[in-house]
C-alpha cells in the first residue's frame, strides 16, 4: 500500500522548487508478519524534504550527499529512501 498526497499542491513557494520523498520497505513477510509499505510525502522544500530522509534513516543529520536515493536495513529486510523533484514544480 503507498500512502500517497494527490491534492498537495506540487507549485513552487516563493519560486523555490519543491521535492517528494518517497520510501518503500521491502521485507520478507514471514518473518515480520506484514508485507512491507510504502510512502510519498507531500511536495515540500529541499531543506524540508532533506530532515525527513534524515529522519527516515535513522539519524539526526542530513544526509552528506544530494544523491536522490538511499538504502538502509530494516529489520527482515531493506528501506529504500529516493529524493525526486515534485511533479510541476519546476
């Protein structure tokens, strides 16, 4: 299942652009007793959007890189994090 914002607004604040997080947690079922999930955020800052994919691996510190996706182990199996610009936020 993919928690999706479909009316979140994807135009710019202020001119800045805006970006979508998106996570998907791929695990084996039997042993964590769910399928998995996945999430997109709601279109936001690129500040805004790099303190959630901080978050969602699991520290506090922004990621040192831009590099738009990230992988990290979850129990029973893998976290993949992407960073992409929103959809008409250019």
């Amino acid at each position: 299942m993919i928690a999706e914002h479909p009316d979140a607004s994807a135009r710019p604040v202020g001119g800045e652009p805006l970006y979508v997080v998106r996570v998907r947690d791929r695990v084996e079922e039997r042993i964590v007793g769910h399928p998995g999930g996945a999430y997109a955020s709601p279109p936001q800052s690129h500040d805004s959007a790099l303190a959630l994919v901080a978050l969602l691996l699991g520290g506090s510190e922004r990621p040192a890189s831009d590099a738009g996706a990230w992988t990290r182990a979850v129990p029973g199996g893998q976290r993949t994090i992407t960073l992409a610009p929103a959809a008409g936020g250019d």
